[in-house]
C-alpha cells in the first residue's frame, strides 16, 4: 500500500485526577472535588507522538474512568499495536472487533492517533478535519441549582467577564426554577442567550409546565427534560412549548442519534469527541444532525487540556455548530497535565493551532496527579 505509514511502537495508558476549583461542582448526579481523567500517549516507529484524552463523569458517562482505563490497557492497547496511525480506520474498527461498546475508551485511543497523525503531517487537526470555518470559539457559561439571588449574581459576573451565553441547571421544582431563570434574564439582561438544563430529570408532564413557565424568557433551548430514552416524550414536549429542545443523554452512538431524528423530538443535539467514541465518528454524527436540520452543541463540561482543544477543533470545523461551546473544563480544574493550561477566562478565544492538537504534556504533572486504582 502506497501512502504514511506511522506503526504504533508503544502505548501508555495514565490515570490522573486533576483537582477542581473551589468546594467541587454538583450536577444531578454526584459533587465531584477531582476530575479522574484517563490520558493515552502513542508513539509511532518514527518516534512521532499522539496525545489522547477522555474526561468520565460519573453518573452521566456509562464506564468508569476506572473501567474505561481497564479497557485501553488490557483490550485496546493490544489491539492497536504496530498497526499503522496512518489509517484511523483501520485502528477503530480494529478496536471494535477487540470490544463492544466503551465509546469513552476507544475516543482516548483514535484521539491519540488522529493527533499523532496531524503531527507528522504538520497540520492542525482541524484542518485534517476539513478545515476551520471560523476563527474565533466562544464559550458558555453555567449557572448551578442555585437560589434566584446566587444565580443572578453568578450570571452578572459570567458576564461582565464576557460570556454571551450561559446554562442553567434545572431539577426537583418547576416553581423554583422559573424563579432561578427570571432572576438571571433580570440580571443580564436580553443580550445573553440563555440554556436550562434538566439532565433527563423531569416526567412529560413537568417538562411541559417547565417549558411554558420559562417560554417568557426567551431561552435559547431547554436540555434533555426527559429521561434519555423516552424519545416519544421528548418529542410531545417539543410539539408542546415554545422553547427549541436539546438531546443530550440521548445522544451516545450513531444509531442513538438516527433515532433522535426519526421521532423527531429534538431542535438541537449534543455532541462530544469522547462520548461519540472519537473524531471521525463525531464528525460524521454532526452532519448527520445538520442534514437533517439540526443544530449541534459542542462540548463535556469537565474536559482536561487534550480533550478541551479536540473538541475546540472539531467545532471549528462546521457552521451547524452554535457558538457557546460547552468544554469549559479549564474554567472548573485548578491546573492541567499541559505545558500551558488554556485561558477561556473572557468567554472566547482564537481557534488553536497545531500541529496536531498543539499541546504538550507536562510530564511532571502527570506525575503528580497519576492514579494506579485500577
């Protein structure tokens, strides 16, 4: 066969937990003081290196971090060893035959290999993927279940920083949660848009009162009211409000997402490198939902330095994205396992350049913060 070859010489599997800022985060799920993270480092024959990086939440992604480490070390890793980087395909489907399922380990594995790949080639691994269609990222800040005057104070300070856009999370009382909104709009006033988040937490019925409850406010979308696989709900809470609604829980492999469009129960879709099992699935998944008329949400919450920029450069790679990317890791960790921790502080900046994913690991850090756990 003519073309790069690039044969996987080695493979390192680390475990890290990286500590968060303040008191942790609170989702629907747990309180979380560290982000476990898992990181994947190919080196090729030629001495080439690849970064990869997954971010498990727990609660929301459906492995462990210290399942998904398992699975890169003694089931992946194998797998891919001496194949060619040079051919992602090759190496996914590969992964595939060594294991079913375990989308959040194999994106640590095809990550790695798409950035080893972009490296020698010299290239971004934006332009590798197609090319940038915009400059400039934007972020999106958050807002958690807080009460109306906390919420409001935290938006007012997202904002003065720069954000245009913000979450909201939502839970346990529609009431409450009208209250939270209207404190917030009040607070920022029109020009920031504004997202409510339910993590799949509401029944149909509370989800529909919710979405006309916060119809006045002009939100941006309401996010996965409904449990994850309760499409036919989602999609009469759609048909029932005024506010464009978003899969996210929903959304894991290419089938889960053919499903969202066919019962027709979503606006907009959220995607992640890691939660989609790489970038060329996730890539193709994202126009998938744009041809169907879709908008698409980029971005995990608690993504380190690597997964960050992945997911930065892929978004940059389509205007069906909406600006306000969601990996605002960096935001909520206190430090980082690269050489410079990405500065998202004022709420945008310019895209990133390569080679590959442009970053650089600092080895003492992984040190550091490295787990053995599993």
């Amino acid at each position: 066969m003519n073309g790069l070859r690039l044969l996987i010489k080695s493979i390192e599997v680390f475990g890290v937990a990286v500590p968060l800022v303040g008191p942790g985060f609170k989702n629907a799920y747990i309180t979380k003081t560290t982000q476990k993270s898992a990181l994947v480092r190919l080196t090729a024959a030629d001495g080439t290196v690849g970064l990869g990086n997954i971010d498990p939440s727990p609660g929301y992604s459906v492995e462990t971090i210290q399942e998904s480490l398992a699975a890169i070390r003694d089931k992946l890793a194998p797998a891919v060893q001496g194949m060619d980087a040079g051919n992602p395909h090759r190496l996914s489907a590969a992964m595939d035959r060594a294991l079913n399922g375990f989308l959040d380990a194999k994106a640590a594995v095809e990550m790695a290999c798409i950035d080893l790949l972009s490296r020698r080639l010299g290239v971004p691994v934006h332009q590798f993927l197609g090319g940038a269609v915009t400059d400039t990222l934007r972020f999106n800040a958050w807002i958690g279940i807080l009460p109306p005057d906390e919420a409001a104070a935290e938006a007012k300070k997202w904002f003065d920083k720069g954000f245009r856009s913000a979450k909201i999370k939502v839970g346990g009382n529609i009431q409450n949660d009208r209250e939270r909104v209207k404190a917030v709009r009040e607070a920022v006033g029109p020009e920031m848009k504004l997202r409510a988040d339910a993590n799949a937490g509401y029944s149909v019925e509370d989800s529909i009162a919710l979405g006309k409850l916060l119809e006045p406010f002009d939100m941006q979308l309401l996010e996965q009211p409904v449990a994850a696989e309760d499409l036919a709900g989602m999609a009469k809470v759609r048909q029932s409000i005024g506010i464009p609604v978003m899969a996210d829980e929903s959304i894991t492999d290419y089938a889960s997402l053919i499903a969202v469009i066919r019962a027709d129960c979503a606006d907009i879709v959220k995607l992640k490198v890691m939660k989609q099992g790489g970038f060329l699935t996730c890539r193709r998944m994202l126009e998938t939902a744009a041809a169907a008329g879709m908008t698409v949400v980029i971005g995990h919450g608690f993504g380190l330095g690597v997964n960050t920029v992945a997911e930065i450069m892929l978004a940059a790679t389509s205007p069906a994205v909406i600006p306000g990317l969601e990996c605002v890791g960096p935001l909520k960790t206190s430090d980082d396992i690269v050489t410079h921790k990405l500065d998202i502080s004022s709420g945008e900046i310019a895209l990133p350049q390569g080679p590959g994913l442009g970053v650089i690991l600092d080895e003492e850090k992984v040190r550091r913060y490295q787990f053995n756990d599993y």
